[in-house]
C-alpha cells in the first residue's frame, strides 16, 4: 500500500523516519511531506494514489477526501476529528482513526495552570510588579474546597479530575456516558444545570459536534455564579463566547481562561474575547509540549502499522 504522511508533526524528521521503518519493513511504500497546506488542491495532490494518508489537526475537507479515490483509511495525530470531512469519508468507506490519549497529560495540565492564574491573578500580579505596584488588592482564591464542574469526562475530563481532587477541590460532572471508574475516584455525576449554577469553577472537556455545538451559550452562562470561572481547552464552537464576552465584561461571571475559538489564531481584532474582563487567552497550546507531540507521533504510526496488521486501533466511530 501507498502511504504518506502530509504535514508535520511537530517532532524531528529524525523521528518520523525512525517511525516508519516498520511500514516500510513490511513492504509498503512511505512518503513524507514536511510543510503544511491548507490549500485544497495542494492536499489532492498530496492525497492522490493513497491508500493511508496520515494527517495532524490542518483541514482535511470532504473535497479532498471525494477526490482521494484510493483512500481507504485516515490517520489523524489528534484527538478530535471535527477538522475531517466525516460525511464523505462515511459514504467512501473510509476508516478514521485518531490519536486519543496523547494529549490527556498536557491538556488537564493546562486547565489547572489557569485555573491558579485565574483565581490567584498571576497575570495581574505580573504586571503589577513591573508597574511598580504592590500586592494591595491582590488577595486570591484556593482550589482546596471548591466545586469544580467537568462538562464531559472522557479520559482528559478524568485525568482533569484527578488534578483537582489533588488540590483537594469536590469535583462533579455532567457526561453523556457515566463511568464507574470515574465515579470511583469521587466523582459525582449532576445534570448540567446543577453543575452550572453551583460550580465555582468550569471546565469543559466535549468533542465539538452537532449535539454540543452552542452548548454553552447565553442561558447556560447566566445559570453560572458570578464568583465562577469558566475554562475551555476544548473546542471553541461549543461556547457563544460574544455572550460569554459580556458575561465577563458585566461581572456576571469572576474570570475566563480559554485555549480554542471559533477560528484558529490569528483572531480578529475585533474577537468578543480580546476586549473580555479577567480572561485569560492562550493560542490553542493545551495539547503542545515537546512531550505529547512525540506521543501523538508514535500513537499515529502505530494506528497505521495495526491498520496495516488487519487489526486496527483508535476506530472512531463516524
């Protein structure tokens, strides 16, 4: 089989190759591409006589999926697939496997950093001292003894968990899908407006799909206390953040720290969330460290070597 991997992964070319000498061992052929493009053509190009095309979180839309007539399975270095054309690959037949778990480390470790910067005013502090300025009116908020509210509770939601229970916080969560592991640890499971409206700190951790996008728009907003902070390292179409926006900017809510958004960075100057009171913005970098981007390297080229094998692993189900 013709396989090739189209855009980089954010580890060493020294690394892919070592990656691909099983595929290569077996008899297949493995091609490499080291820059990205979101250009259509350039992706049908790249795609043309494939029968595995390996791909990281760049566009991977249904036009190029149509034209990829030897396509017969898509091996995507993330967790979330939104970024694919699902529908065209469901009516092809494609298989999609994706790299679940790489990210669990980096992405809950994340959420407690700013969730720390957010109650105890790191970036406030910061500027403070190079202002000059003294700790007066800088008194913080601890973690231990608060509830923190998990929307979804897959393995990032539960790695999440485990973080806050740590720092002593009473952790609930509202999932599709209860798990006895998790309820395990501690975890009770509330619907969502119970774990909106008594929260003191929410975090989201749901793939963005058709049911969940615009989940978390005005009216779930004005459910929140207004001593609650609310953090998104999941994906930025599930929040109306212009409504979050003017929550924030109206004190109806304590503080925001988002990694996603509606379109990736560069935002807009104009963006709701650049003119928000007490947020906290980073450029979508929860799932990058030096660490998970070797993981999710290895994860993807073994999800192609299992493919390959007739036993393959990460099936999303599409």
């Amino acid at each position: 089989m013709n396989i090739s991997l189209i855009e980089p992964l954010g580890v060493p070319e020294s690394v892919i190759r070592e990656l691909a000498r099983p595929i290569e061992e077996m008899g297949h052929s493995f091609t490499y591409y080291d820059t990205k493009t979101t250009d259509k053509e350039e992706l049908k190009k790249r795609s043309h006589g494939q029968d595995v095309v390996m791909i990281a979180n760049n566009p991977y839309p249904a036009e190029v999926v149509e034209a990829s007539d030897e396509l017969k399975m898509l091996a995507v270095a993330f967790t979330g697939i939104d970024h694919v054309g699902l529908g065209a690959c469901k009516d092809k037949g494609v298989m999609v496997c994706n790299c679940a778990g790489y990210s669990d480390v980096c992405v809950s470790e994340q959420v407690i950093g700013m969730a720390i910067s957010l109650m105890r005013k790191f970036p406030v502090c910061d500027e403070t001292v190079r202002n000059g300025g003294t700790n007066a009116g800088l008194a913080g908020t601890e973690i231990a003894g608060k509830r923190v509210g998990l929307i979804g509770c897959g393995n990032i939601g539960k790695m999440t968990a485990r973080l806050f229970l740590a720092f002593g916080a009473e952790v609930v969560a509202y999932a599709r899908t209860k798990r006895a592991e998790v309820e395990a640890m501690g975890v009770k499971y509330v619907s969502l407006e119970e774990l909106l409206s008594t929260s003191d700190i929410v975090s989201l951790h749901t793939p963005n799909n058709a049911s969940t996008k615009g989940m978390i728009d005005r009216k779930a907003i004005s459910l929140m206390k207004e001593s609650a902070y609310f953090i998104n390292c999941a994906r930025g179409p599930i929040v109306d953040n212009r409504a979050l926006s003017e929550a924030l900017n109206e004190g109806k809510i304590a503080g925001a720290a988002i990694d996603v958004f509606d379109t990736e960075p560069p935002l807009a100057a104009d963006y709701p969330l650049l003119g928000a009171k007490n947020t906290l913005l980073t450029p979508h970098v929860a799932f990058l460290t030096k660490e998970s981007m070797v993981r999710r390297a290895k994860i993807e080229f073994d999800n192609v070597v299992s493919y390959l094998s007739g036993k393959p692993e990460n099936v999303c189900k599409i």
